[in-house]
C-alpha cells in the first residue's frame, strides 16, 4: 500500500460496535471483493469490499472475516482467513500478507489461511443458530453483477438450510455513518491532495485546453501524492457539458468566455473526497456568471447551517429547496406565479436543480447512512448545490465536504480550498 494505515484499534471498535448488534448465538461473515475481468487476461485493480475494509483494514483479494462474539474460546470471537502465498504467487505477484502482518494490520490475533475457512465454519456454525450475512442494500445500488458476498449467502443458505439469517446491512449502515476521528483525518488527507490538485489546474487552465489535459493534471498530483487517483470517475465539462449531470466522456476543448465544471477529487486510503468547482476558462467570470455563482454560493452556505445534530434528512432537503427558490426569484429565473402553482411533488426550483444537496461520504463516494435518521456528530457530508441553464449554455455547482458537530456549524474540510470569485480570478491571473 502506498498509503498510511490507520490504526488497528479504530477496526477493532468498528468491529465490537457490530458485535454488540448481532442476536444471540449468532455469527457473521465478510467476504473481500473479487477481481473483476475486462476481457481476454485482463482484469480490473483490485478494489477491497468497504465493509470488510471497515472492520479489518485489510486491503488484498481473497480475504474472509468471521465473527462470533458468543464462541467459547475467546480467540474464536473474531477470526481473519487471508490467502497464503505460494511460489507462483510469489514470482508473478509477490508476496501476500503474512499472518502477522494481517494481525498488526487488523488486530485480530487468529488469522487463518483461506483454504481452513470451510472447515472452520462448520465447526462454528455448528455451535450457532444464525448467520449475518452481509448484501449491498445502499439506496443507490442497482448493479446487476453477482459479488462474492452474493456467492456466498447462495452457498450458505444451500450448505446450511436450516440456520435463521440475519442482515448485516442496516447495522453498518448506521455504523459507517458516524465516523472516528482517525477516519476523519483520513478524509482530510484526500481532501487536502484535491486542494494541490486544484490550485494546480487553476494556474494550467486556459482556452483551447482540452478537458481531458485537465483531468490528467490532477491525476498527477493525486497520484503523486500518494492517491490511488480519483475517488469517483472525474467531470470535467465545459461549456453546456456541465449541464449533464454526470458528464464523465471529457473530451471536449475548452472555449474562450465558457465556464467549466469541475467535479474531481482525491482518494487516501480508500477513503473519498468530493470537490466541484466552477471556474471560467478565460480566467475572468461575466457579470451574468458572477450572479448565477454568488446565487449558488449563496446556497451552499446557508444549507451547511442546515447539517445540525437531530435534523432530519427529508426536512433538510425541503429547507434548502426554500433558501434555492428565493435564490432564483431574485436572478428572475422563476417567478411568484410559478411558486404560487408548483407541484409540491416537483418544485419550480426543480427545474434549475433537479439533483439532492447532501450525501454521505466516507469509504465511498455516496457512502452508508440511513436517510431515515438524524443527523449525529461526526458525520460527514457534502454540500453542493447548483444551477443549470442549457439554453445559456453553462452549469454552476459548488461542492465542499464538512462535518457535523455536536454544536454549531459543521466544519469543512476543505475551507482552504479557492471558493470565492475574486481568489479564483486572482490566482487563475497571477
């Protein structure tokens, strides 16, 4: 890894928090993702499942986490299979981890060799009446492609028919929602490598630059920085490009007099950020632009006040809606008339910002977090609003990360990072 590991006692809580959940004479399982195949003998760089990443630290393929907070025998609570590396291995890929690295990483003391997994749960299972088997249940997943977790509960449920099962999903939902300081600081790291990404770009950009130079000077200051690069593919659009949402093709050449949207940032440590600027490609915004971007500024400002311990997700969105429509009121864009006949269902606002104001993020970019709960101290969330006008032919969204407090405003991190027009005008002309 190219990064630096967090602590082992932040998995170690993470895992104890799950432990206190789980029912009686229960166990639970986590699989580590597969390596996905492009084609012929090619395949995708390896990604570590989130949840077993949350609870070991453990970042290679063909990793197995089996919990059983009930077990007799203490060291049976928690046991980590990893794969063992043999001489192919060893030449083609080098060495794997070894158990004691597995075990400073996780702190887990019983780590085991993959191929003693089957036996190992029979024995266990035996001694229990139920199974935490753990499935994506995100509400914005709908991928089609069949998981190991997937494998596994099929396998399970077949070998074992007659244990009760259990969902892991709704418990680290909650519990990846609030995150430990050492996470935090993980984010901040990403964070902080999207801010040298930035100010980087903001000396390069210019017309006749392609979007595509733009998305490879950040990819080198990410990578340099020890990123394994973007935390979620990078928009990089200019010009109407910005009023798709998500724009990710980024090959068009940046005019003279065009804003460009700029929705990139960094990942550390297989924890995300999330930065959107919108910046004008001549380096001077227009007057027309200028009032569009304060209108969104304006915004993004307000709603942060908004992410308060005990506010509730639906309510926050209703009330940044409210602080949008006054917005657009006063740029003309809409008027009483249109307030006064919206559809409740859809707001006038909606036409100019059709997409949410806030997500979770943490190991993922849209990360875990039950949008039926309140708000708590120490969750992180993203705040980035916009207006989108196709007939005039440019986009404006703003994104920042911030975190909850248990008073007062929550606190971004990424205040340092360029926001206001006059800094941008002034650093992009310097």
């Amino acid at each position: 890894m190219r990064y630096k590991p967090i602590s082992s006692h932040v998995y170690k809580k993470n895992r104890d928090k799950f432990m206190s959940e789980m029912k009686k004479d229960s166990i639970a399982v986590f699989n580590s993702n597969d390596i996905y195949p492009i084609g012929a003998d090619s395949t995708f760089p390896f990604e570590q499942h989130r949840d077993i990443f949350y609870l070991t630290g453990i970042d290679q393929e063909e990793t197995i986490l089996l919990l059983s907070p009930q077990a007799k025998e203490i060291k049976n609570r928690e046991i980590l299979f990893v794969k063992k590396t043999d001489k192919n291995i060893q030449i083609w890929e080098g060495p794997k981890l070894s158990k004691e690295d597995a075990r400073l990483i996780s702190g887990i003391e019983k780590i085991l060799w993959l191929n003693e997994f089957d036996s190992t749960l029979k024995e266990i299972t035996s001694q229990n009446n139920g199974i935490y088997l753990n499935k994506n249940e995100h509400y914005r997943n709908n991928s089609e492609t069949q998981t190991r977790e997937d494998r596994f509960i099929s396998k399970f449920k077949k070998e074992y028919p007659t244990h009760s099962v259990y969902r892991s999903n709704p418990i680290l939902q909650h519990l990846r929602s609030i995150k430990d300081p050492l996470e935090i600081n993980q984010i901040k790291k990403a964070s902080d490598i999207t801010e040298m990404g930035f100010r980087r770009i903001l000396k390069f950009i210019k017309p006749g630059v392609w979007e595509y130079e733009i998305e490879a000077e950040l990819l080198h200051e990410f990578i340099s920085n020890r990123s394994k690069g973007f935390a979620y593919s990078p928009i990089i659009a200019s010009g109407k490009n910005a009023n798709i949402l998500h724009y990710i093709k980024n090959n068009s050449q940046c005019k003279s007099g065009e804003l460009i949207l700029i929705d990139s940032a960094a990942e550390y440590g297989n924890y995300c950020s999330d930065l959107t600027r919108t910046i004008p490609v001549s380096g001077r915004y227009s007057v027309r632009q200028r009032a569009i971007y304060n209108a969104v500024l304006n915004v993004k400002k307000e709603a942060t006040t908004l992410l308060k311990p005990g506010n509730l997700w639906k309510e926050y969105h209703e009330e940044v809606g409210k602080i949008m429509t006054a917005e657009l009121l006063k740029l003309g864009l809409i008027d009483k008339n249109d307030v006064k006949k919206q559809n409740p269902k859809y707001p006038a606002y909606k036409k100019y910002f059709m997409h949410g104001t806030s997500h979770h993020l943490g190991l993922d970019t849209h990360d875990y977090g039950l949008l039926s709960e309140p708000f708590e101290p120490n969750m992180v969330f993203t705040v980035e609003p916009g207006i989108y006008l196709p007939d005039e032919g440019f986009g404006i969204r703003i994104e920042d990360v911030v975190v909850v407090q248990e008073s007062g405003d929550p606190i971004n991190l990424m205040k340092n990072i360029p926001i206001e027009i006059d800094e941008i005008e002034s650093i992009m002309n310097s």
